[in-house]
C-alpha cells in the first residue's frame, strides 16, 4: 500500500514539475508583453523600456525562468504585473469560488448520474434507457456556452428567478454568492451527468451479465440485493476514474460557464490576465489547475486501488 503511494506521488511530483515547464516556456513565448498591452501601442521607446526594467521583463528568459522556479519551490507564485500584489492574494478568493461552484455541480451532478446509470444499465433497450441515453447524448454535443444561455433565457428572462449575471466581488460571502451559483452550477452538472451516466449504464450492463451475478441468480438471491450489494460496487469501480477526469473538466468548463455568467472565479480571472499579458497571474492559475488536476487523479488512483482487491494485488497495493 504504502509503495503505491509513493510511487504515486513520485508520478505527481514529476508531472508538476513538466507541466511547471511547460507552463513557463508557453507563457512566455504568447504574442506581445504585459508593458506593450498597459501602456498602449503609441507608448514611447523609453517608457516601454523602463517598464520592462522595473518588471524585470527584459532579463534573459534562462534567469526569470530560474528566478521562477525558485518562487514557485518556495511557495511564491509572484507578482502580478498589473496589480501590483502577491499572485496568491489575487488568486486564493477567486480559486474558493471556482471551488464552492465545481463542488455544489458535483455534489448535484454525480449522485443523479449514478442513479440514471444504473436505470438505464438495468433496463437496457427499454423506454426509460432509450430516453436517458437520448438526454445524455444530446447533452453532450450541446456546448456549454449553449446551455449556459439557453438556461438564461429561461430562468432569468422568462423567469425572472435567478440573476442572469453576477454582479458581486470576489470575496463575497456564501450567502451572497448562492443566488449566482444556481445557473452556472446547473450548466456544470448537466454536462457531467452525461458523461458519467454513459459509463455507469455500460459498467452496470456488462457486471449484470458477468458469471457471478448469474449465480447469485440461481442461489436465490432478491433481485435488489443482487443489484446493491454485488452489482453496483463492481459497476462504480471503473467509473471512478471517469468521475475523476469528469470533475478535471470541470477546471477547464468553468473557464467558459464563468465568463457567460460574469462569476468571479478562476477562469474570468485568467481570461483577463491573458488579455492584460499578466503572465505571473496566468502561470499562477495554470499550477494552480494543475496541482488540482493531479491530486484528483491521485486519490481516484487510491481510491479505486483500496476498493478493488484484485487490483491491489497484482500491483503490489
């Protein structure tokens, strides 16, 4: 077990450490600079000059990558070019945000797509099945951004019960933010629930039948006891790692559902650092997914490897 771990965290440990690279040398390489886009295109030699040396933005990319690095080993993601304060004081309110709304899409969105699974993976090539699997289809190829207005349209035009934009700050309290969170949480987890049910109804048809599920038939079991206690933990095993790449796409998802909602997250925040050419906020943001995106994928790791035995001993859990 504990070899395991370690190996797993040796795999995350060096990923973020590529990924940290990689972060870095794309950032960098993206199309004008940060004293260009604040001082505008008529902006004098001199002036872009001096504001490339006081943002230490004209040094060799070889030392502001060292330099880089250095920080971020100590815990130092930098300072925003254009605010003029620590990256972490600028990211940490708007990462909690991004958080409160991916963890309230997920809460909503795995409990209803494990349910819809497995009641389409029991009564496979029925009514019910063929209307989950058209939803959840259809879902899919819908872009979020579609739905996102589309939501709009209805709920907060037609309907006037939820506020179409936030229109709060970024370190608004829970009870503020919940009014906004309705839609853009709604979107989310209409998206996940289409992919994690695919998986689930598939898992759930090829457990119920498997060999042993058959023979728990002709023991005499009831057919509920079948389904819950030996069919379901063997049809949520390969599911996990779905799940978790499904609340990975969160990260990426909220990118466009906080720019349409005006939601004061991580992503509305990295669009505007982009835009500004703030590159310690951008490359801020980008380990913070990162870091997230790792550690979701780890503990789906060691998740599936303590609730599956046979996987724990063939890999030495």
């Amino acid at each position: 077990m504990f070899t395991m771990i370690y190996k797993r965290l040796f795999t995350a440990m060096f990923s973020l450490m590529i990924v940290g690279v990689l972060v870095f040398f794309v950032t960098e390489s993206l199309p004008g600079d940060f004293c260009t886009s604040y001082l505008g295109q008529n902006a004098s030699g001199t002036r872009l000059e001096q504001c490339r040396i006081d943002n230490n933005l004209n040094a060799p990319l070889i030392e502001r990558f060292a330099l880089w690095s250095e920080n971020i080993v100590n815990g130092n993601l930098g300072t925003s070019l254009k605010r003029q304060k620590p990256v972490s004081d600028i990211l940490i309110p708007r990462l909690e945000n991004t958080l409160i709304l991916g963890g309230i899409a997920a809460s909503i969105g795995i409990p209803i797509a494990i349910l819809l699974g497995c009641i389409a993976g029991l009564r496979v090539n029925r009514k019910s099945d063929h209307i989950i699997s058209m939803a959840s289809l259809f879902t899919m190829t819908v872009p979020e951004f579609v739905t996102a207005t589309l939501l709009t349209l209805v709920f907060s035009i037609w309907l006037p019960w939820f506020p179409a934009v936030t229109l709060i700050g970024d370190s608004a309290s829970f009870s503020e933010l919940l009014p906004n969170l309705v839609l853009p949480a709604i979107t989310l987890s209409m998206v996940m629930i289409a992919h994690i049910l695919r998986m689930v109804r598939a898992c759930m048809i090829t457990v119920m039948n498997s060999d042993y599920i058959k023979m728990c038939h002709l023991k005499g079991m009831p057919y509920w006891h079948i389904v819950f206690y030996h069919a379901l933990p063997n049809a949520l095993l390969p599911a996990i790692n779905i799940i978790a790449l499904t609340i990975a796409w969160l990260l990426g998802g909220v990118v466009i559902i906080e720019q349409v909602f005006n939601y004061p997250g991580i992503g509305s925040l990295m669009i505007a650092a982009i835009y500004d050419r703030d590159l310690p906020v951008v490359q801020g943001i980008a380990i913070a997914l990162a870091v997230i995106y790792i550690l979701v994928n780890l503990c789906a790791d060691l998740l599936t490897g303590v609730l599956n035995p046979k996987l724990r001993t063939l890999q030495g859990y």
